[in-house]
C-alpha cells in the first residue's frame, strides 16, 4: 500500500480530472482508517501538489450543499513526474 499522498497523486493520473470529494471517494476503501484521511487533508496533499507544479486547477462548480469544489488534473509534465517517482 502506498503512502496515502502518493495515492492521492497518482489518482490524478488516472482521470481527466477529480476534486477533493473524488479522491476520497475513490480512495475510500484502502485509506478510509489513516488519520490524514479527511476533506481537509486531501485538499491539502492536492493543494501542495499544485503548488509543486504537478496539478493544475481545471474548473469549480458548488455541491448540493453550496461548498465550492474545486477540480484539478496532471497534466502531461506533472504526471510524468508523478509517474516517474511513483510506481504502480
């Protein structure tokens, strides 16, 4: 099992794109029991990913609760990097 930030990195390099509430839908199953594994966190992990360079922000819309939800994606660069210090 990776780290949870890696997971959540690599996620991105597997859809065109995901918000904070994707990831821990996605992750859910393996990562629900770390402790960083809250709303607050994920966002976090993909905030510093994008100020890294590695994420880009692609859109936001708001949920049924009026959040905002913000929604990023690797971009080719970003996630060659990704794919190349993280492996499957």
């Amino acid at each position: 099992m990776k780290p949870l930030n890696y997971a959540i990195l690599k996620h991105f390099t597997k859809v065109e794109e995901a918000c904070a509430d994707d990831v821990m839908a996605a992750l859910k199953g393996e990562y629900s029991h770390f402790k960083a594994f809250t709303k607050g966190g994920v966002i976090s992990a993909i905030m510093t990913a994008e100020a890294n360079g590695l994420l880009e922000e692609t859109r936001f819309d708001m949920d049924a609760s009026n959040e905002l939800r913000v929604y990023y994606r690797a971009h080719e660069e970003g996630a060659e990097t990704i794919n190349h210090y993280i492996k499957d």
